[in-house]
C-alpha cells in the first residue's frame, strides 16, 4: 500500500487510529466510472481522493480500485474484492451517480451479503434518507466531510462499538448520528492518494480533453464550501467557507509537477480573486512553475488589473458564473449580480486576451417565454463571448429540489432519485410550454451557430420546416451520428416518425457513452457505426446540438466516413433542414 503525501500529527490526533489488540480488517475503496469513453479525460474527484488518503494515513489495510477505462470493470471488482478478503467497501459520489454507485454495492453484495457497504458524498448528504433508501445495498451513509468520519466509523467496526456513537452517519433504519463539525483547517489534511487511484492513467497522451482545457491536467482545491446560496447549487462539503494557506497549497502544487508532471491545472476554489491579497501573492508564486491553469469566479469580483495579473502568471482559462442574462432571473437565482457586470466582465477578459467562458442555465422558477427570449437576445448578440446554453437540473439538497418537493412537482423523492431524470419544470410556464420553450431553444442555439438568422418568436415555423423535412427523408436509409439521448429527444419531439422509423438507426462510436443514458425509451439499439456497411446506410444526418464541441466532432465524423464508409452519399447536418428549399 502506497502512504498518501503530508501526514500531519495534527490530522492522526484528529482520527481514531487501529487499536493493535483488536481484530484488522480490510478495506476497499472504489471509484466509479466518470469518464465518458475510454479515450476521454475526466476529473478526478479530489475530495474521493482525501477520504482514501485520510484511511490509509491512520495505517489500516487499504485497496483502492478505480473502474474508470476498465473492460470489464464489476467483475473486476468482484475479483478485486475476492482475492483480496476484502471485509469492508467503500464508494461515494453525487447524486447524478445514483446507477452506478448501486452497481457498485450490489456487485459487492453479490459476491458476500456480510461485506460491509459505506457511501459518502453528495448522495449522501443532500438527502440522507433518501439515498439510502434508493441504494438499498449500503450499510452506512457518511454525511458531509468524510476524511475523520471515516476513521471513526473504521475503528467502530474493528472494535464492535455502537456505530450510533460515530458522528455524521446516517444508517438504514433511518437513524441520523449527531453533526460532525466542519474540519477548520483544512492543511491538516494529507494530500489526495492520486498514486492508489490511478492518476497517471488520466495524465496518458492521446486522451480526448474539453475544449477548455489541455492534457495533464490536475485538480487541486483550494478552498470547501461557498457563502453564496444560489437556488440551483448544493455543497456537500459544509457550511462554512474554509481555505487553505498558501504554503499548503503551493506544497502539493510542488509535490504533483514533480511526481507527476502535470502542467495544467483546474483550480477549484468558488472565491478565488475575492481577496485582492491572497490573489496577488498566488499569482506571484505560481508564476514562477511557468504552468498554464483554469480558475472559476464571480462577474463582480473582476477588474481588468486583476485579469492581467492572472493571464501574466500562467492562467489561460477563466470560467464566469453567469446563469442568465435577465436581471428578473439573476435575482430569483440569488446570484447578487446584473447583466451589465456580466458584460463588463466579458469585455475586460477580451481586452486583455484571457479566454473566458461561462453558461446561461434555463429553467428557474421565475423563468417564462418573455425571459427566455430576453436572454437568447442577448445571447445572439453577444457572440464575441463564450457563452454555452444549459438547462438547470434540479438536484438533491438544493432550493429548487425543496420547493419542488413543497410544490408536489417531485412527488417521490426516492423514485426521483433513482430515475435520475433531473430536468424537471419549476418554472411559472405550464409542462407544455416548459417543453416546448426547451425544444425551441435547442433549436435557435442550431440554427444561430449554423448562421442562420432567427427569432425566438419565429421558431415555431421553422419548427413546422424541420418536421417536413425529416419526414421527407426518411425514405432513405439514415444513421443519425453521433446519437446521444438529448439529440433524440430533440428529434422526437418534432417528429415521432422519423425517429421510430425502421430504416433511422442510432449510431454512436462509444456504446458506454453516459450521454446514451434513457435512449431505451425509445426503443431503439444504439450501433456502432459498422452498422452503415451492414445495412447500406445512404445518409449521416449529423444533429449534434452542442455547440462549444459541434465543428470539431462534425470534422471528426466526416473523416471516419471519408476514410472507413466511402458509400455514405451525403451528411446532412441538422440546420440544412429549416429550409424550405432543401432537396435531398
């Protein structure tokens, strides 16, 4: 078992230690599938990391296993679990996570009902109970921080003691154990255990990243929690905004450029430029490691000096926390900002030539027809900024997941859970008009990004246009590529009969992409694109409606088709069907 970096005594005085007189057990922490596909990137999950670095620290018998890029990754587990004795499994995860962290406990359970199950994380704390009454297989919940509960529950197990007595649990029957308090400083904690968990397989060359960010790229977190209580957002990392020192922060950065050689960095921290002074003194420091990072802030906290100071000592990224652009709607939100310092932020990063990014998220409780279009405006005429067009899922632990719990909206908690189906309608419109709003909106970010010029207003007659078209096509032998359940729902609901007709097959090069997640509803299998030479498919219609990605993964398709399918006659992409004149 590889020791995490930066044990402190303060941190092994804070946990319950193994008493060397009782009986040891062995531990298997398990990470679940994040990444996409198997040759994408993804974020390691840094407070996961801690929880596995504060049980080694106290020196119990710890595996680590990591089912991201695995083959065959639950009958690994099954092994892993089997060949090791394994005695105790713990996972954790959000919400969002539900499948595959039951997968998890239920692989688990299988192999022996009396291993013991533990789940942590934004599951688990946004609504205890609930959790883990969808999961079903978990033994123990762990609410809130897990490093010392961890520990606590550890030593609890070894030695029989009433599991009643450990702080921040939640149990099966119901039982919620007294509050753990929030860790005050958070140096005391040992550095992620990125060496059990497998790091170096996401810093391989060749792996696919976002377009906002490079390969080698590393996480490191600042700071827990954020003072703001934006309706849409939830922390499962306690109440009080907590952020480590520079010295701390500066040692692990020196610990993962010179072990692992990462070179870029994603630096989580809600308030990072809030101080001018912490700022200035990071900037100063980090300038010297001549790396590139990424930093997420608020619109109202920048001024142009602060942006200089950033893009000089090595930040190429900045992510904005927009949401709307209809000041009625950032108000609801409890954003404490206006559309004009949205603008003034965006035009400051231009004049200094720091990218930066940020969202408009539809579907707040004061949202209707008249904001949406208010924003879409804005949006359209503000194409110099990166803005990306999102929908608010509604999550557990957040305001708007109580006030639809108030309002009847989510009538099951535990149902909704384990459905995962999280973008629901809060807002003043009707379902009918939610849906169709949403629809509409996919359809104008299309059309925009595509060049053609249209109205919020008028896209219930290109709508009609696109219906024609798609139900004059389907004659041929179609593969729509790349299918993902958003583009189908799209699609769907223009027209039922294009989608369910016989001779439309769903094409996708990865079958594990989670983005596939509820295409069974509609009844279709989902090939990969060898399907074309199998059934002499004519035509790629190319409806991808994510737009920060949309050229690049279009330019992708089209030399795979070049290169492996030659007979593909023609790719149609979506915009070419509002119009009129289309002849295929």
């Amino acid at each position: 078992m590889n020791m995490p970096g930066h044990i402190t005594k303060e941190f092994l005085n804070l946990i319950k230690l193994p008493n060397p007189n009782t009986k040891r057990l062995n531990y298997l922490l398990v990470m679940p599938r994040i990444a996409m596909n198997d040759d994408t990137i993804y974020m390691m999950p840094y407070g996961f990391c801690l929880v596995s670095s504060a049980l080694k620290a106290s020196g119990r018998n710890v595996f680590t296993l990591n089912l991201n890029y695995k083959a065959n990754p639950y009958e690994l587990l099954r092994q892993v679990v089997i060949n090791n004795s394994i005695d105790v499994v713990a996972t954790g995860g959000l919400s969002g996570q539900f499948s595959l962290l039951k997968e998890i406990l239920d692989t688990v359970k299988s192999v022996n009902q009396n291993i013991i199950t533990i789940v942590g994380g934004g599951i688990i704390t946004a609504d205890p109970n609930v959790a883990m009454e969808a999961l079903g297989t978990a033994d123990y919940g762990i609410i809130g921080e897990g490093e010392i509960t961890i520990n606590d529950l550890a030593y609890a197990l070894e030695n029989d003691e009433d599991i009643t007595g450990v702080a921040g649990l939640v149990l099966p029957n119901g039982t919620v154990t007294t509050q753990r308090p929030d860790i005050g400083n958070l140096d005391i904690l040992p550095f992620p255990d990125y060496d059990g968990l497998e790091l170096t397989m996401v810093l391989r060359e060749n792996l696919q990243a976002q377009s906002w960010f490079e390969n080698n790229a590393v996480g490191i977190t600042l700071s827990r929690s954020c003072p703001y209580n934006c309706t849409f957002c939830f922390h499962s990392s306690g109440t009080k905004y907590r952020r480590r020192s520079l010295d701390n922060i500066f040692e692990e950065l020196d610990w993962i450029t010179e072990k692992y050689g990462a070179s870029f960095f994603i630096i989580n921290d809600e308030l990072f430029i809030s101080n001018e002074q912490f700022l200035t003194a990071f900037c100063n420091r980090v300038k010297k490691y001549n790396i590139k990072y990424w930093v997420q802030t608020r619109v109202d906290t920048v001024t142009k000096e602060i942006l200089q100071l950033l893009k000089d000592s090595g930040c190429s990224v900045i992510s904005y926390g927009v949401e709307s652009a209809d000041n009625k709607i950032l108000k609801s939100m409890r954003k404490n900002i206006t559309v004009e310092q949205i603008e003034k932020a965006f035009d400051l990063a231009l004049e200094v030539g720091l990218p930066a990014y940020g969202n408009l998220i539809f579907g707040d409780l004061e949202e209707d027809q008249e904001t949406i279009s208010n924003c879409l405006t804005w949006w359209k005429n503000h194409r110099q900024y990166n803005i990306f067009i999102l929908y608010i899922l509604t999550f557990p632990g957040t305001h708007l997941y109580k006030v639809a719990c108030e309002r009847g909206i989510i009538k099951d908690r535990v149902k909704y859970l384990i459905d995962n189906d999280t973008q629901i309608n809060v807002t003043k419109m009707s379902d009918e008009e939610y849906w169709d709003a949403i629809r509409k909106v996919e359809l104008f970010q299309i059309m925009t990004a595509n060049g053609v010029d249209v109205e919020f207003a008028s896209i219930s007659e290109k709508i009609n246009v696109l219906r024609s078209n798609l139900e004059k096509i389907v004659k041929y032998k179609i593969a729509i590529w790349p299918t993902i359940f958003s583009t189908i729902n799209l699609l769907n609901s223009i027209s039922e009969m294009f989608v369910n007709a016989d001779n439309v097959f769903f094409v996708n090069s990865a079958p594990n992409d989670t983005r596939l997640q509820g295409i069974e509803r509609f009844g279709k299998t989902v090939f990969g694109p060898d399907i074309i030479l199998e059934r002499n498919i004519d035509i790629v219609l190319y409806a991808y409606t994510q737009t920060a990605s949309a050229e690049r993964i279009y330019e992708r398709i089209c030399k795979v088709i070049r290169d492996q399918y030659p007979q593909i006659k023609r790719v149609i992409r979506l915009s070419e069907l509002f119009d009129l004149d289309f002849i295929c």
